[in-house]
C-alpha cells in the first residue's frame, strides 16, 4: 500500500505525475473539482486554502529581518539544535541542489541555508528567513503542511497550492516540544524533483526526532545525546556549549552504560571492554576516573550506572524498526556503531543493530529503500541486499542488467556460484568488519 505521505509511488516517472497534479490544480482552481489522483493530504490542504480565500498567486511576506530576525532566532528553542541540524543536514545543504531550511511553530522561517545560488533562486519566492511560510500564508508547502497536519509531509511540484512554488518539491517533519509536546517548529528539504523520493522524508523525519531526543536531555540539565553510529570516537552533546569528542575507551564505556541503564559491576565491565584479555582493574578505574571529570555526579559507581539515561543515534534507529518504520531507521543509520572498536561488548550491539537493519529492508523488498542501502559503503558489498534489489527490478527496468552484473561480480567475489541464501557473517563480511582487517 502506497504511503499517502509521499509524494511519488514506488516506480513512478517525476514528469509524467507532474503533469497530472498541475492538470489537477488548474482543475481545482478553476471548478473546484479534485481528480481522484490528488493525494488526501494535498486535497484537505488545497480545500482549506480555497476557504481562507487564497490567491494562487501569493507569495510569501516578510515578517521579520534584520537586527528583529537576528534577536527572534537566537532566542527561539531551536537555535540550541541548529549545529545538530547543519550536522545531519549539511552535506544535504551543500550539495547545490537542496536547501535546508527551520521555522518556528507559526511557520515563519528562521534559517534557509545551502548553496548560493540556489538561495538566490529561491529568493524569487520570497523563501527567506524571516518569511512566514505557514500554510495560510503561502498554501500548500511541506513545512507549513507539515504544520498544519502535524506530520512528516513531501509536497511535489504543481502540489504546491501557489503558482510560484510549483518550481519545488520539499518534505518537512514537524519538531515538538518533549515536555509539552506542543509544535515548536519544523525541519524541511527544499529542492527539485529528486526530493520526491522515501530517504529525503525519512531524513527530515529521523531529524526532527533527533532534534526532540536533544532537547528533552537539555531540559533535564543532563548530557543531550550520544552519537556512535559511524564514528570511532562517539560525539557527546550537552545541554549548552560545544559537544565533547570522546576517546575510544570513553566511547565504549559510555555506550555500555547507556546500553545497560541497571549498570554493570567493574568485573562485567572490564569483560565488556577488554573480553578474556588480562587487564590490571586498576586501568579501568582510571578510564572511569577520567570520564567522571567529565560527567561529574551523573556517574555513578557500585555498580557503575549512568544517573540519567542519555539519548542515542543507536535509540532512534532501535525505536524506528520497533515501529516498523524502516525508512527513518536506514535515514537515522550512519553507519556501523564504533566500526573500529574490538570491544566484545560493543561488538555485539554493532551487529544486532545492523542485522536487525538488514533483515528489515530485506524483508520490505523497498527498491528504493534497497537501492540506499547498497549506495552506502556498508552496503555496497552486501550481496542479498543487491539480489533483493534486481529481483525487485523487471526486466524492463533500464537499470536490471547493471544490477544483475553487480550481482554476478558479487557471487563471483565470494565464491558463491548459484542464487540462495547468504550467511552473511560467514560470507560477505560486514563493513566494520573490513575496516578492521
């Protein structure tokens, strides 16, 4: 079943659905009458758009600019998550395609930010900070939607309720309050067609949560999060100031604690960390000495536990596959959980976590979502991933025969002479796997 927030189905062509909805919105504006291809998200909008009397052609005013801007946004909650969001979003901002942009609740824009030129671009629409872009405003527009309906949203093209929008295509993720779980404002992707697709949603969506976890650790005065996924030295985030690059070691242990909230005696510790190796204990209580000038009274001993439970990158794609939602888990995914550490302890969570991953998109049969998968250099050597991938390509797909190369080229690469099953373990080693070697 087609995921009604999303803009395209699985295989459809971008020009041929972007003739149908601009046929449609003529139609709608025109006679008010909505085809039966509109989207029920983008029909409820447009109907509520044509209620408050909008004009097709409006452009979005200026609320705020200059020294009230600057004031506004560096007062407002979500400049404490803005180096989260240029983190997770930047290469997506930089790229000269995409914009990134953040509202406040009323939908006002507080940053837009990317390449030069295509903010230029997108200045012609008055997509600037400090223009309002909710859904009264301006019509049909993924933040402002996403506003309105309390949920992540793509909005294609001609969807867009006025003419001068019509040029993008963005998807947007609301942000809430953890305390109150009021909207406080919203994440959104801004750029052409290629927008349109299940990994720019999930993306935003996977921010937008990512951004609730650090604010809800903020206002408990505690550490705001721990992100391990793809890095060798875990990134701690607290509530104000820099975050702290930790050591390897630190990286492991405080991983360990937050993966064991009852806490671990210093025996189970140490076998966590340094497995059947003979290690003096008295190197262990340094390592914890040292992280506790960092944590001060948050760690506690006896057993060593964390006072607070810290928010994780590993939480939000666990969370995300017990949800059944794939998508935000392989958005949230980035990359194996401390790929270089040898600790038997993080060992363990690194492949439960990236075979419960595995099993999950093969399981979904996603093209797209497969396709991401292998583009990744943790996927890209995964062979029943790019099996799963061709079998979901027909024959008639222009992409089936380098699919089925690569599948060959695989086989070949590990020995495997027929189709079946894979014991990935024993066959196709895991990324951290090879970067250890």
């Amino acid at each position: 079943m087609h995921n009604s927030w999303l803009a395209l189905e699985t295989g459809a062509d971008p020009r041929s659905r972007a003739g149908e909805v601009r046929r449609a919105h003529e139609e709608f504006v025109s006679a008010g009458v909505i085809g039966h291809r509109v989207r029920t998200v983008v029909a409820d909008s447009w109907r509520r758009c044509a209620g408050a009397a909008l004009a097709p052609e409006s452009t979005a005013r200026v609320d705020l600019d200059g020294a009230d801007l600057d004031s506004f946004r560096s007062e407002h909650r979500l400049a404490r998550v803005m180096p989260l969001f240029r983190e997770l979003l930047g290469t997506v901002a930089e790229d000269g395609a995409h914009l990134l942009s953040v509202c406040d609740e009323h939908g006002r824009m507080l940053w837009v930010e990317g390449h030069p030129q295509v903010r230029r671009h997108a200045e012609q629409m008055n997509f600037v900070p400090g223009a309002r872009w909710a859904e009264g405003a301006i019509g049909t527009n993924a933040p402002g939607t996403a506003l309105a309906v309390d949920h992540p949203v793509q909005i294609f093209a001609a969807e867009h309720y006025c003419r001068p929008v019509q040029a993008w295509t963005c998807a947007a993720a609301p942000i809430h309050d953890p305390v109150t779980h009021r909207i406080i404002g919203a994440v959104d992707i801004t750029g052409g067609d290629h927008v349109a697709s299940p990994q720019s949603l999930a993306l935003v969506r996977a921010t937008a949560r990512a951004a609730e976890a650090h604010l809800a650790s903020a206002s408990g005065g505690a550490g705001t999060a721990l992100h391990v996924l793809g890095r060798d030295e875990a990134l701690l985030r607290t509530g104000a100031g820099e975050p702290h690059r930790l050591g390897r070691r630190h990286s492991e242990i405080l991983l360990l604690l937050t993966a064991h909230p009852d806490g671990l005696t210093g025996e189970r510790l140490a076998a966590e960390l340094y497995g059947d190796r003979d290690v003096n204990p008295v190197t262990l209580r340094a390592e914890l000495s040292r992280l506790r000038q960092l944590l001060g009274s948050r760690l506690a001993s006896r057993p060593y536990r964390l006072r607070q439970r810290l928010a994780t990158d590993y939480d939000t794609v666990t969370e995300a596959l017990g949800a059944g939602d794939v998508g935000t888990a392989l958005a949230a995914y980035h990359g194996p959980l401390l790929p270089l550490s040898e600790a038997p302890g993080i060992v363990r969570l690194r492949r439960l976590l990236e075979d419960r991953l595995r099993r999950r998109l093969l399981a979904r049969r996603d093209p797209s979502l497969l396709e991401a998968w292998v583009r990744t250099p943790w996927g890209e050597d995964d062979l029943q991933a790019w099996e799963a991938l061709a079998d979901a390509r027909t024959d008639a797909d222009p992409l089936h025969g380098s699919l089925a190369a690569r599948v060959r080229e695989l086989r070949e690469a590990y020995g495997i002479e027929a189709p079946g099953p894979v014991d990935r373990p024993a066959g196709p080693p895991t990324f951290a796997q090879r970067q250890g070697s």
